[in-house]
C-alpha cells in the first residue's frame, strides 16, 4: 500500500503491525505522520495514472450556437466546488489513515485490519477525486466553443475546441496533478469557458481585447513549449 510504504514506528504501535514490524523509514520517503499542511508538497505520492481511462475529465457538455455561458456550469456550481477538485496528498492520506492513527499501540492486526478498511471506506466517499478518470459525484459544464477538458498524469490542463475534435491544446505543466486540478476547476468554474480559454496572441504577439474576460485562463497558463 502505498501510503504507508514510508511509514516508520515502534514495534508495537499499529504501524508496526502492518509493517511486520520493520525498520526505520526508508530513505527519501515521507511518512503520513508528518505530511506538511500544504498543497504544494510535489509529485512524489500522487497518482501516475488514472483509471480505466488514461486521463481525467470533466464533463462538457457542447452546445452549438449563441454562447450559452456556462448555464450548466452555473447550475452545477455547488458540486464544482466540492467535488471538481483532486485530493491533497495529506488528504488522501489522512482520509486512508483516520482509524489507524486513532488505536491504540498493543492493536491486533485484526484491529488494524478493520480500521485501514474503515479508512479505505471514508476516502471512497469523499466527494474530491484521487486517481479516477471521471468526477466521483456528476457534474456539467456547457460551451459553444468548448467541448473537452482533461487533466494528464503529468500535471498538465488540455482542452478539446469543438471545431477540431480529437485535437487537444495542451497548456503548462504544474508541479503535481492537485495543482492542475485547482486551475482546471477555476476554468469550470468560468462565466464563459470559451472566452477564458480563447487564445490571447497570434504569431508570438500578444491580441488586445476590450473585454478582460477574453482570454484570461489562456494567458495564466499558456506554456510556449505545447503550443501547436
């Protein structure tokens, strides 16, 4: 299991019963006890792929014709902000390990047991993702312009413009697959996916728009290197 692969104790605590009651932490790992308070602590422990599909992806719905300005979007705008969201890594993991931190240090493995399976149980209900390659509780957005938005086990945000369908634009790479998840929830969560994501330059100069939503998901995270 991976999280507790980095996981160092005594030889009587619970951590040691599933251990088999092991040596020290093993070295560049970090254990769950001590995960800093923060979302930024890198890509080690995210998940390297999404299952069964190779990506996640949010449902857009395309809907051709006049802008529609994200009418599902807005009506689904409560669960967006709950659940259109990857885990933190100390998430995750304190969600995996809620019952084991809480027994006591002569636990029996069948004790330690029943609580990882408990744990197991809180983090399949949480509303945020981990490592599927859809949402876990539904959600739509809806575009005239845009028709797909995914995030790779690498970090990156792409998006599919209805007029090229089976092309995807692929913008920066953040440090670790929450990190997108965060800019890709911010573009859910936009007044008008196409306006925000329309590009903001043409041939290396950049385009001026009287209107400060054109383009502004575009211009934070356009990354030269994956442009087409």
């Amino acid at each position: 299991m991976q999280f507790l692969m980095g996981l160092s104790a005594g030889a009587s605590s619970p951590a040691a019963v599933l251990m088999g009651g092991g040596p020290a932490t093993r070295p560049g790992r970090t254990t769950y006890l001590n995960l800093p308070g923060r979302d930024d602590v890198g890509t080690g422990g995210y998940p390297e792929e999404f299952a069964p599909e190779p990506y996640h992806y949010h449902n857009v719905v395309h809907i051709p014709g006049a802008p529609n300005l994200n009418q599902h979007g807005k009506a689904d705008m409560p669960t967006i902000d709950e659940a259109g969201m990857q885990q933190t890594l100390k998430e995750h993991n304190d969600l995996l390990t809620k019952y084991v931190k809480s027994l006591p240090a002569n636990a029996t493995p069948r004790q330690v047991r029943d609580a990882l399976e408990l744990g197991r149980q809180e983090e399949k209900n949480y509303p945020k993702w981990w490592n599927e390659s859809k949402d876990r509780r539904p959600f739509s957005v809806s575009s005239s312009a845009v028709s797909g938005i995914r995030i790779t086990p690498e970090g990156n945000v792409e998006v599919q413009w209805a007029s090229k369908p089976g092309t995807w634009y692929t913008f920066r790479k953040y440090a670790n697959t929450h990190l997108a998840s965060k800019a890709a929830q911010e573009l859910l969560k936009a007044d008008s996916i196409g306006r925000a994501v329309m590009p903001y330059q043409r041939n290396g100069k950049p385009l001026k728009f009287k209107d400060p939503s054109m383009a502004w998901w575009n211009r934070k995270n356009y990354e030269a290197g994956y442009a087409k």
